[in-house]
C-alpha cells in the first residue's frame, strides 16, 4: 500500500488559556493542502516487527521516537500486526507547523485498520490519535474544522480556499512546540476565531491572528520578514503556520517570480 500523508496550515491560532495538566487550550482552523509525504506500507511475511527506511527530508529521530513506529506500537498493543515493511519519503519540512510527523502518524493508524481489517471507527483512531499528539487527530478525517481543547475537539467550519494560490515558505530554522510555547501568555480573544473565520478572505489581515507570532518574530526576524515579504508580493492573508516556522501566503492569482526571494528556504507554490 502506497499512501500520501499532506501537510496542513492553520488559520489563525489563539492560545487561550494554560491547563491544570500543562498543556494548552486553543482556537484553531485547520486546512490540509497537498504537500505529500510517500509513505508505503507492506506486510513482509515474517514474524518480527518492522523495518523502516526513510529518504528526503531530515526528521532527526530515532526509529522508535519516530511518530509512525508509535503508531504501530500503539495498535500492536491491542491487536495482531504482522511483520511490517515501511517506506518513508520525507517531503514535509519538520518544525515547520506543517503537521507533517503528524500526518504520517494518523495515516499509519488509517493504513494499518485497513490492511488489518481492524474495522475500528474514525472516532476511535482519533483516540489513538490524541495519545500521539495534539495535531495528530485531525488527520483521521482530513478535512478543514474549527478545533479547540488541545487541538483535539473538532467542529465542522465553512471555508473553503479553493481557487486560491497558495505559497508556503520555510527558512532553515527548526521551532520545537516547547520553545514557541514557551514565548506565549495565554489569553481569550475579543471576538472567538469560530467567527472571524465567516467573515471574507480579504478581511482575515488585520483580525486573525497566530499568537506565536509575537514571541517567534522577536527571536527569528527572518520569520517576520518572510511575511512581510508575502504581502508586499500581493499575499490577500500570510501568516505563520502552526508554532512555526513556515509562513504562508494566499494570493488571488499567479505569484509572479516569488521563489527566486526566498533563496535558501524550502519553497512550494500551489492552485487549491
């Protein structure tokens, strides 16, 4: 089996608040674009575990730090999972607030129910999900949803960037969730990001917003100018995915010769 986990950008991220067990709750819509790992899975027909190589991007983990032998730990725990032979082109930037580990790791749950035959729910691979990560979940239904809690509990959104150009820029700079969230002061916003996001694209500049960016621009400039850069090219709304540090741009029409700017960045450019 061949799969193709897609990396995901947020639209605006509110940090509303520090919880008794030391995670955050927050505001969130999360919107999957086709930015692809490879991921192929096959059963080799022994009775060891697994293997795994992996190619392209660098992850930095050892194999059973990695998110998606952890999913396969999670399920051999509960049920019968042959002898495994994984493959991994890594396309997705890491600590990039892409998603990408994220991803890899729900579409092993998704693959390995299949290939198993395990018939477990969507609501129940979320479960297993959650105990990966706090992005991990919204990769079993991958589609756009407003999300709050940990980034866990999901409720449907209407948007849509169909037609839009969307660019996704990456310095070679790598933001750990604990660092960006050591920059933050939790606080609710005035008005729920549940409504900003009704409001048109046009209007998202000035009234949605990524609270890691206050802290993150401080101590990467890099980052801020990035998105400068986006809107100074034409970007309707580019902000900072995730906690860092790709930066995205959503233009209207054909961003015109905008890669040759970021030279020594990972850059991809999109219609969605």
């Amino acid at each position: 089996m061949i799969i193709y986990p897609n990396a995901k950008i947020n639209i605006g991220l509110n940090v509303v608040e520090k919880r008794a067990d030391g995670y955050h709750n927050l505001q969130t819509v999360f919107y999957p674009i086709p930015i692809t790992d490879v991921l192929e899975i096959n059963f080799s027909g022994g009775c060891g575990d697994y293997s795994l190589c992996v190619s392209g991007q660098e992850i930095g983990a050892d194999n059973e730090n990695n998110l998606i032998i952890r999913a396969l730990r999670l399920l051999k725990n509960d049920f019968t999972v042959p002898e495994i032979k994984i493959t991994l082109q890594k396309n997705i930037p890491m600590g990039a607030g892409l998603g990408g580990g994220s991803a890899d790791a729900a579409f092993m749950l998704r693959a390995i129910n299949e290939l198993c035959a395990l018939q477990l729910t969507d609501n129940q691979l979320e479960n297993y999900a959650i105990r990966l990560g706090a992005d991990c979940p919204v990769f079993i239904a991958n589609k756009p949803v407003f999300a709050e809690g940990t980034g866990n509990i999901f409720s449907p959104v209407n948007v849509s960037l169909q037609g839009y150009y969307l660019v996704i820029v990456k310095p070679e700079i790598h933001i750990s969730t604990a660092e960006a969230y050591a920059g933050i002061s939790p606080r609710s916003p005035e008005i729920p990001l549940s409504e900003k996001i009704k409001l048109s694209i046009h209007e998202w500049k000035d009234l949605i917003t990524n609270d890691f960016e206050e802290s993150v621009f401080l101590k990467y400039p890099q980052i801020r100018e990035i998105k400068q850069q986006l809107y100074a090219s034409g970007a309707i709304y580019a902000a900072m995915s995730g906690s860092g540090s790709a930066v995205f741009g959503l233009f209207k029409t054909v961003p015109k010769r905008l890669q040759n700017a970021f030279d020594g960045c990972f850059y991809a450019e999109m219609r969605l």
